[in-house]
C-alpha cells in the first residue's frame, strides 16, 4: 500500500484509521481562532511523537499547551 502524505500521512494515523484531523475537528469547539490553533497543535503533536519526532514534538506540544493556557487567561 502506497502512503499518501498529503491526505493521509502516516503519523496522523490511529491503530483503528481515526486520524488526528478527526479528534481536533471533534473536541474543538468553543475556543476561538487563536486557542483552536494552539489546541489543535498540541493535539496533533501528542498524537503524532511515536511515529514522527519523538521527545521534540511533546516539546513542541507542551509549548502549545503553555500558549493556549496564556490565551484563556491562566
């Protein structure tokens, strides 16, 4: 089977075929533009660390995570 890493990468693919995309559309509502990207980064990046980058991209998702906590206010 040939990887489409256009519609379909690897690295956002689930065991079962959910992909990342599916779960940030799912959970993101109620946070404005700026919060649904920094939320949907974190997310993508927690998803992804095992099949990508590793340690660096639960890094990259922690600074997500900071970035969305000073934008609610906390």
């Amino acid at each position: 089977m040939q990887t489409d890493n256009i519609n379909k990468p690897s690295h956002y693919q689930g065991a079962h075929g959910l992909e990342a995309i599916d779960v940030v559309r799912n959970f993101a509502g109620g946070l404005n533009a700026e919060q649904g990207f920094y939320w949907g980064n974190m997310i993508k990046y927690v998803l992804r660390f095992q099949k990508k980058n590793g340690v660096e991209d639960l890094k990259k998702a922690k600074k997500n995570l900071e970035w969305l906590i000073e934008s609610i206010g906390g």
